[in-house]
C-alpha cells in the first residue's frame, strides 16, 4: 500500500472558479441513482402509473361509467357487436375494466399525494420541535407519537370514517393526520445531531432566532431523510386507500377505485377471475415500482437511512 | 436495569392514557354523540332525554374520567345490536384473533429469518435473488388481494382449502399465510441487512481469523449481534398484524375482533368499536414493553445504562 498522499495546505481566500456542471451535487446523485437499474425501473412504473392518471380521458379505450348489461362479465380481450376489444374484460355491470383500472389511478395518486403532503408536514414540523428544543417538548412529542403507533392503523382509520361519513376530503385528512409518526421520528434523529454543528452554532451565536435556525438552517438539512421516507410512505398510503375502498369506506360508487373494484369482483370470484386479479395487479405494480424507486434514492442519498 | 425497566413501564402507562383518550374521541368527533348512538329517527326528546341519562351535557373532562373509569374495569357500555356489554362480545373474540396472529408471526418468523440469513451469507446468488423478489413482491402486494387471489386458487379452482371460517388446522393456511406474508417480506429484508451489517465486522474476520468456522461464525457470532433490529421489527409487526386481521378477518369470515369491529362500524355500534380498538391498542402497548423486557436480556448494555 502506497502512503496516502499529503494534503496541500489550503490558501486562506480562494475564489472557487464555477463548478464544472458534470461535478455538481445533484448531477452526481441523479447519475448513481440512474446506474440503480431497479430504480430506474422503479421510476418508469411511477411514471407511466402518472402519464396514466393525467391523460386517462385520451388514453383510454371506453368511458368508465358506461354500463352495458348484456356486455356484462366478459373475459379479457372480448369483442363486441362494433368489433371493439376489451382488453381486460367487462365487469358485473358490463363495463371495461382496463378503463376503470386507468381512472382509479387518479384516486389513488391524490389520495396518496395529498395525504404523505399532510402527514410529511406534520411530521416534519414536530421533528423539528422535538429535536430542536429537546428535554420535556421532545419527551412529550415523542409520547404522543407512541399513542399513535400504538393503534392498528386501518382499525382507527375505519373507526374515524365510520363516524365521520366517507368522502374524498375525509379519507385525505385521516389518512394524513394519522401518518406522521415515521417523519417526525426519522427528522428528529437527523435534527439530534445537525443542531450541534457548527453552522447552527454560528447562525444562533449571530443573534438568529429559532424559528429562523429551525427553517433556513436545520430544515434544509434534515430534507433528504424525509424525502426518501415521503416517497415510501406514498406506496403504503396508496395501499391504506385501496383498502377502505375494498371495505367500502373509501371514494363511493360509481367512482371507479382499485379496492372497490376488488370488492366487487370478490363476489364474482368462482364466474369471472378477470374481475379481482386486474385491480391487485394494478395496486402490486404500482406500490412494487414506488418502493423500487424510494429504496434506490434512499441507496442514493442516504444509506444509513433504516426505513 | 430497574430503572429503566421501570421508566418504560410508567411510560406505558402514559401511552395507554393516551389510548384511552383517542378511543373516548371516537364517539365525540361529530360533536354529538347522542345522534351516533340513537337511530336516525330519534325525535329531538329522545335525543335530549338520551343526552341526560348518558351525560353527554356534563363538560368533557367530567365526561372523558368517567369513561376511563369505565375503561380500566373493561366497561364501555353494552353493544346496541346485541344488547351485551361491549367488552365480553370484544373478549369472545379475541382468542380467534390471536390465533390467526400468531399463526401469521409463526410463519413470518420460521420463513424469513432463515431466509434473511441465507441471503446474506450466499449474497449475490441465485438463493439471494430469489429470496429477494419474492420479499420486494410480499411488500407490495396488498393483503386483501393476495387473500382473495389464494382463495381464487386454492378453494375455488383446486377445491383444496376451505375459504372462510375457523376450525380444524386446516381453516387457518390460507387466512395465515394472507397476514403473515408481508410479515415475512419486511423480516426477511431487514435479517438480511442486519447480517450482511455485521458480517462485515472487524469481530466476525477476528473470529475467522482465529479459525471458528463457517457455521458458529454465522450463528453465534453473526445472528446474537444482529438480532436486536430482528426482535424489534417483530414487536412492531405485532401491531401491524393485529391490524392486518381486521381485513385477513373480513375475507375469510373469521370470527375475530378484526372482523367484529368492522361490523360493528357498519352497524354504528360504538361501545363495542370503542371495546375493540382500545383492547387492540393496549395489546400492542404491553407486547412493546415485554419486547423491551427481552431486549435487556439480549443486549447486556442496556442493563447497565
């Protein structure tokens, strides 16, 4: 082994020339990330799962809604009188499939989207807290959170919706208040150790308030944790919505939703197999292909990250 | 050691407080609990008579330590459909729920911790990969379908197994294997980080180095250094078993707590939702602090802290 090389003693004023655009952070990361094959992977499902979702209306083949009872429970790649195929079958009502499975991805991404924005904010704001201030607040925080972990999560969430009626805005709401806990737990280890360095030290030595520690200094770098377990978190708030869907307190009827479709195939098991297999699979690839891409960023950007 | 098993029992404690207070909400969320609990055609003296003998005018500090007092006897009311009290219908069904549980746990734990650890010790081979798809799949795959899916396969078509109900052995493998599959996907990928973690020691190349072989390297060395994650995460799946057989419970009508609890949510009977969800969060609270009792045997350094 050679001896490691000795390092230049650093001038005190260097005007750093610009970074050379291949040498950038970001650049950097976006490049091992892509060298991640099963991220990349990951990330094409996620997106195609999204194109899907925003141009359900030109891609797909019939109109979700539209029933049709003499077309009903056809097997997959069924043709009808006008010569058009239904690639995956026609349900108990007589409509397509594959067009139901392509508008229920809207449900599942907004509920997915606008509950991990709920919870992740919540969760970052009182890992924040908790890390920051320490002592009784954190002590405090950290109680409340194992009341929460405490509670088999689908149970409260039915619970909570069985009393409050079903709606959009009320599964949105309950499923993001109640998912805060792996945020604020994951920020606070990350806060734990950020407030004792020294850029912390400097900003609250200059006269900075917490408030303005907390946002401009702490919160930029307690970010990537969070990001890696918002990106997991999606995958299971995705599978909590199909769930109340399939017990039927998700989006009501004639909605089309993965779960409620799986509900309803459920009682059509041992006629038309097409009518629950189509909707699982549409859940399982697109949870398989968050989780392959929130693994490979987490790989990525944060190794020692246990989520 | 004393201490601070004693700091995690009275902090327990406190969660169960914290318990009890969420599952009072439950019945005030709307703001009045009498509309909840009376039928929809209730006339508005009946609601206010109903009010008065239930208490529902007192403040809600009055209201919340008479229902703890309640709660710490396991009396919340008796159900509005069967006319029992809530806790007895609640404890009936319980040792279905166990049963399917630790039945899912049984499998979790048989399956996946060999499997982690063979993954990590033949790393990179054909054993590894596969073992490694089938747990990227077990976590993606949504309980309800893959329930519904072995039903389709095993019952419907084979004819093999039957699709709902308890009984013999025989009732519980697929409603089992249903809970306890994403289990199993989560054991195994953590046994396998964990072991690969501390195969790469200085303390596992000193043992080899020394000459132990392959088998006391992986085992004693290898395993008792990584099993405080393994014990963990399998004090956590607790709860997400108890909660995963609310739905494993309603696919395959097994008369559990899971699946009394969603009944009783459809049947707006609240003391016995109230039963339910207190007794499962308390179960998950007590499991948590005998998982840390464990804990002080396994990893000596905790008891001397």
């Amino acid at each position: 082994m050679s001896p490691p090389p000795v390092e230049a003693a650093a001038p005190r004023v260097v005007l750093a020339p610009p970074r050379p655009w291949a040498e950038r952070e970001w650049v950097r990361l976006v490049a091992r990330l892509v060298r991640r094959r099963t991220a990349v992977f990951g990330l094409l499902v996620v997106v195609t799962v999204v194109l899907a979702a925003l141009l359900a209306p030109v891609i797909s083949p019939f109109d979700p809604l539209a029933q049709d009872i003499s077309q009903r429970l056809k097997e997959p790649g069924w043709q009808d009188a006008q010569g058009r195929v239904h690639p995956l079958g026609t349900d108990h009502l007589g409509r397509d499939i594959l067009a139901r499975i392509i508008y229920g991805s809207r449900i599942a991404l907004l509920v997915g989207l606008a509950a991990v924005l709920i919870s992740g904010i919540l969760g970052m704001a009182i890992g924040l807290v908790a890390g920051y201030f320490g002592g009784r607040v954190d002590d405090a925080l950290m109680r409340l959170a194992d009341v929460q972990l405490a509670f088999p999560f689908i149970l409260l969430a039915i619970a909570v919706i069985g009393v409050l009626g079903t709606s959009l805005r009320n599964i949105i709401i309950v499923i993001g208040v109640s998912s805060w806990v792996v945020y604020a737990r994951v920020v606070r280890g990350e806060v734990l150790s950020i407030r004792e360095r020294e850029f912390v030290h400097a900003a609250i030595a200059l006269g900075s308030r917490d408030g303005r520690v907390l946002v401009r200094h702490v919160l930029p770098n307690a970010f990537t944790p969070w990001l890696v377990v918002a990106t997991l978190d999606m995958a299971r708030v995705i599978v909590i919505e199909s769930a109340l869907s399939f017990l039927g307190l998700g989006v009501q009827p004639p909605t089309p939703t993965w779960g409620g479709m799986l509900a309803d195939g459920r009682v059509y098991l041992s006629t038309a197999w097409w009518l629950a297999t189509f909707p699982g699979l549409a859940i399982l690839v697109t949870v398989l292909g968050i989780n392959l891409f929130g693994d490979g960023l987490r790989d990525t950007l944060d190794p020692r990250l246990k989520v | 050691m004393k201490a601070y098993l004693l700091r995690r029992l009275l902090q327990s404690i406190l969660v169960l407080f914290g318990v009890s207070f969420v599952v009072f909400l439950i019945l005030h969320l709307t703001g009045d609990p009498a509309l909840l609990l009376l039928p929809p055609d209730a006339t508005a003296e009946d609601l206010a008579r109903f009010r008065q003998a239930m208490g529902f005018n007192d403040p809600w500090i009055v209201q919340y330590f008479r229902f703890l007092k309640g709660a710490v006897r396991g009396d919340f009311g008796e159900s509005l459909r069967h006319g029992e009290p809530a806790m007895h219908l609640v404890l009936e069904r319980l040792p279905a729920t166990f049963e399917l549980a630790g039945a899912g746990l049984a499998i979790a734990v048989a399956l996946a911790i060999p499997a982690g650890i063979v993954s990590a010790v033949r790393r990179n081979t054909a054993v590894d990969y596969v073992s490694t798809v089938v747990a990227l799949l077990g976590q993606a795959m949504p309980t309800f379908w893959l329930g519904i899916m072995l039903i389709l396969v095993f019952s419907v078509r084979l004819g093999w197994l039957p699709s709902s109900g308890r009984g013999g052995l025989i009732h519980l493998i697929l409603p089992a294997i249903t809970l306890g599959l994403f289990t199993t996907a989560r054991i195994t990928r953590l046994t396998r980080s964990g072991m690969l973690e501390v195969l790469g020691q200085d303390y596992i190349r000193t043992a080899r180095a020394k000459g132990v072989g392959e088998p006391p390297v992986v085992w004693k060395h290898g395993l008792r250094n990584a099993s405080i994650p393994i014990v963990t995460i399998v004090g956590i799946e607790m709860g997400t078993l108890l909660g995963g057989s609310v739905i494993t419970e309603t696919i395959f009508a097994w008369p559990g707590v899971g699946r009394l609890s969603v009944q009783a949510i459809f049947n707006r009977d609240y003391p016995v939702v109230q039963a339910a969800v207190f007794l499962l969060a308390s179960t998950f609270v007590i499991v948590n602090f005998l998982v840390d009792v464990v804990y002080t045997y396994l990893d000596p350094r905790i008891r001397f802290r």
